[in-house]
C-alpha cells in the first residue's frame, strides 16, 4: 500500500516509474539555469546517520535527526545567518509589530510543492493551524511556534501571523525546519501516513523512500527553481540523491566513512577525533552546538523525584568532570547551565553553582531521612531509594553515561535501575510519565525557545517538558523572554531564568558537546547553519 502510494505521488510529482528505480527524474525546467544545473549532476551523497527516529513530520517530532533530513524536503520561511541575523526564504520580506504580537510576511510567487499544489499563504495557514492541533500531538514545532493565536490570509502571497503576547524568537523558528511549510493537500490526502508513508514540502529534494531503521532516500525535486540568496547558486540542487543510512555503532559507521560505503557522517566517535583531524583524505568539521547540551531530566510528578533535597543531592553526586574524560575523551565540555555556552544570555555564574560534591549529597539526604541501609542503599521507613532511568540503547554513548551516572549515584546510597527499550517503548514511557530520571539533548539557537521546552507548564504531562515542572513564574518568566526584543533586558530575563532552574534542581546538565561531522574530501560545498545543527547539501558537489 505505501509503495502504490509513494508511487502515485512521485509520479505527480513528475517522476517516472523508472526513477523509482534508477533514480532519474524527467526534467521540466523553468530557466536555462536549472537544465545546467541538471547537466552538471554530481551523483549520490551517502549519509552515516546515528540512530532512527520517530517519523519524518518535521512538524511533529523531536528528532533532531528528523530536522537534518526535513530541513532538504521543506523550505523555512527565513533562513538564520547568525544569531539574530536572518535572509529571505519562503517570504521574501516582513514586518514586526513593536510589540512582537503581530508577523506579517510577503511570500514568494512562483514556488509549488512536491504534489504540484501551489505554496501561497494558505499553506502557511494550515501548517501553523495544525501544529498547535491537539490532534497532530506536535513537540518541538509546538514549543517553537509559542504563544500562537491565529494565521491571517491577507491574500494570496501575503500571511500575518498573530500571538496572543509578544513572541520575539519567532523568526527564529520559523528559520527552522519544524515551522516548515508543508503541502496542505498532502495533510489532507494522507492523514496519519502523513510523515510515514509521504512527506511533502517545497524543498530542494524530494522523499523517494524510507524503510524504519534502515534507510531514508532523497531525489531531487526536478522543478525547484528558486533558492535562497545565502546559497552559491539557485535552481535544482547539484546532486541527483541524497541516502541517509543508519548506522548506530560508533566504529562501523566511521568504518563505512572509511571504505567509502558513506562520504559524510555526523556523531563522529570522540575515540578517533585527533586521527580524523590529521587524516588527509577526510575533513573533519567541529561547530560548538547551539542548544542544549546532555542533561538528566528529573520527572517531578513521581515520587520521591518530588523532594527538592533528592534533586539537589543528585546534582552534587555527578561527576561531570570525570564524565567528561571517562565518557567523552574530553572532546565535550562539563554543562554548567540548561543553554549551552554558545548561546545568548549564557550565564558564566551558574558554573559555580552545583559542584561536584558527593559528601554534601549525603548530607542532603540524610536530613532528608533516607539512611544507609546494610548494602550501601538508602531507605526511609520501608521505602527503598530507587530510581527508575529510562534510556534507548543506542547511540552507545547512552549506556556508557547512565553506567557513569549509576556507578556516581549508588556511591551515595542511589540505587538506579536502568530501563534500555527501543525507541516506541522508550518514548511510550517517558511521555507517560513512568521515569524518574531520562536523558535530554537539544539543539537550538535561540535561548527563550529552549527554555519554553525544557521548562514551561505546557509542555508538561507528555510533552517536552518531561521533568514535568510547573511553575506559574517561570512560565510567567518565559513568556517575559520571549516577549522582550531589548536585548540587554532579555539577557537579564534569560539569566534569571537560568539561576531559578538550578535553584529549584529541575534538572542536572552534564555536557556540553561540539557538533562534529567528517566527510570525504571529495564533497564540497556543505552548508552548517551557524548553531551546528543542519548539515545542508543543497551547494555540495561530489568531485571525484
């Protein structure tokens, strides 16, 4: 059925039944630009991804995989150049109302999607109408688009956007791929296979076929003839495929960088970063990310994770230097914050907050009650101190930090049993609430979207915010942030923010890591975005 489907749709979409299969497209070209571009096609570029994920609706996922794959099918309406810096991309300008309640965007004219519907401010509509739907269950877009009223069709090619209090960080998000627009008519037609069985943007490159786990494939979009002004050229993208395969263990997807079998990788192993720097034939990129670094969400509506001094003592007992060297050879750096120290608004001081202490984590608990039992574990009354730790089992850097993380824990009195499940039952279970503690890593480049996520009330029971915290002022606080467009005044709403959640021990942040990625020096032309985030191929060329 989803074959007949992708079929049908790829054929709409002016590709042939043989391209299924020889991945050739029938060209029809707008401009003389796009058919050279068409001759100048450079091949397939061969992707080693890090894990799977849970769907390719970039609207309703919190992959940041899912991201790097999307950000080639749709197309944001602006794009980041920098940290508060953005260029046209859907719309081709807009204003800003003084309070930041109010977007009104221009939109290009001549851009359809991959389903032949045309791209105009209904799309828009529809897009944004559905990611705040309870229905569509979004995550990541839901704390991106923030405090959304409405979308207003002006006219054709011309779309407002309305919040309910001011939204400063919203061009920001919309240069994501998760506030990417997708074809209205495809959402329609395909319902909940919408993301599984097609997935349909305006973007340089088209969803030729995905199998679960295993592989995803893109082909280029023979009609895309426009492109942002921050790329090297516009019309059709220089390579004819783009294959994302996956590939969990560490080694064997760098040995696939290696033999050949894939030309770029990201997650490069921390093992071969000073091997990798110095080889010849591969270039290895590092960016600082952007975001939020690996941390320990604390899930507050179970028992005993309720205790503010069972958090606290938890902050104290984490070695996150000897993490850092043990786990990550050093390559990251120890987290002091919920932000990263890229980030706007990062604060220097809360490094100093919370260190490791592992004599004042006992102290903490026993005046909370909790004694050594006989085989080192504390309890109170009858109540043994055992925490349930909820991870996937790959990439294999998980296991090796929950070990790090449990080996810390029990030598206060913390036993910590660790649940490794497939991704469905992992993301079953903590969106649940059945946790006490789970993994977070996050990326990002504005600081009050991160905040939304991790922190705000709304995003609690199931949603981004699995520490499940709910706190009146901080969401108050939030909505401050992301309100304020002065940027000395929302520097010091962003430090605030980062001195309460420490103060209240929501979470533990453990490290800091560079976004890294090799590639075989035959590719060219990779575009990052400046938070480290998206690898982008549409410039990249293969010249071997």
């Amino acid at each position: 059925m989803e074959r007949i489907r992708r079929r049908e749709f790829l054929r709409r979409a002016g590709v042939t039944a043989g391209a299924l299969a020889a991945s050739q497209v029938v060209p029809r070209f707008a401009n003389p630009r796009a058919a050279y571009a068409q001759a100048q096609a450079t091949g397939t570029l061969t992707y080693g991804m890090a894990g799977g994920f849970d769907t390719l609706d970039v609207t309703t996922t919190t992959f940041t995989r899912v991201g790097r794959i999307g950000l080639h099918i749709v197309d944001p309406l602006v794009w980041s150049t920098g940290a508060g810096q953005y260029a046209p991309g859907l719309a081709t300008s807009w204003t800003i109302s003084p309070d930041a309640t109010v977007y009104t965007f221009k939109l290009r004219e001549d851009v359809k999607f991959h389903d032949g519907t045309p791209f105009n401010a209904e799309a828009v509509k529809v897009t944004f109408d559905r990611i705040v739907d309870p229905e569509t269950r979004a995550q990541t877009a839901f704390s991106f688009i923030g405090p959304y009223d409405r979308t207003e069709v002006v006219d054709r090619y011309t779309v407002r956007v309305r919040f309910k209090s001011g939204h400063a960080a919203f061009l920001n998000g919309a240069s994501s791929p998760y506030l990417g627009i997708v074809s209205p008519t495809a959402v329609q037609r395909y319902g909940r296979d919408f993301g599984r069985v097609v997935f349909v943007g305006t973007g340089p490159f088209m969803l030729q076929s995905y199998r679960t786990d295993a592989e995803v494939r893109l082909i280029r979009n023979p009609n895309y003839n426009w492109g942002a002004r921050i790329f090297k050229h516009e019309g059709l993208p220089y390579l004819q495929n783009i294959v994302y395969r996956i590939v969990p263990e560490e080694a064997t997807r760098l040995a696939t960088l290696e033999t050949g079998e894939t030309l770029f990788i990201e997650d490069v192993p921390v093992t071969d970063y000073q091997r990798l720097k110095s080889t010849r034939d591969k270039v290895l990129l590092e960016i600082p990310q952007g975001g939020s670094g690996w941390s320990l969400m604390m899930n507050q509506t179970r028992p005993p994770m309720n205790e503010l001094p069972l958090r606290r003592a938890i902050m104290h007992a984490i070695d996150k230097d000897g993490l850092v060297r043990t786990v990550w050879n050093s390559i990251h750096r120890p987290a002091c914050s919920p932000l990263t120290r890229v980030m706007f608004g990062f604060d220097q001081e809360t490094c100093t907050k919370v260190p490791y202490n592992p004599d004042q984590a006992r102290r903490l608990l026993e005046e909370a009650g909790w004694r050594t039992g006989p085989d080192g574990i504390r309890a109170r009354g009858n109540e043994r101190l055992r925490l349930e730790f909820y991870l996937q089992p790959t990439p294999q850097k998980n296991q090796e930090m929950a070990a790090f993380v449990q080996a810390n824990l029990r030598q206060v009195g913390i036993d910590v049993n660790l649940n490794v499940l497939a991704r469905a039952g992992y993301l079953d279970a903590v969106r649940q609430g059945r946790h006490h503690i789970q993994y977070w890593w996050d990326t990002g480049t504005d600081p009050g979207q991160m905040l939304r996520i991790l922190f705000h009330s709304r995003n609690a029971g199931g949603g981004t915010n699995r520490n499940n915290y709910r706190n009146a002022d901080m969401d108050r606080l939030i909505e401050q942030i992301e309100a304020t467009a002065d940027p000395a005044r929302r520097k010091e709403l962003i430090v605030r923010a980062q001195q309460k959640v420490i103060d209240e021990a929501v979470m533990v942040y453990l490290t800091d890591p560079p976004s890294l990625y090799a590639h075989d020096r035959s590719v060219s032309g990779v575009w990052v975005d400046w938070g480290g985030n998206y690898p982008y191929f549409y410039d990249t060329r293969i010249q071997r």
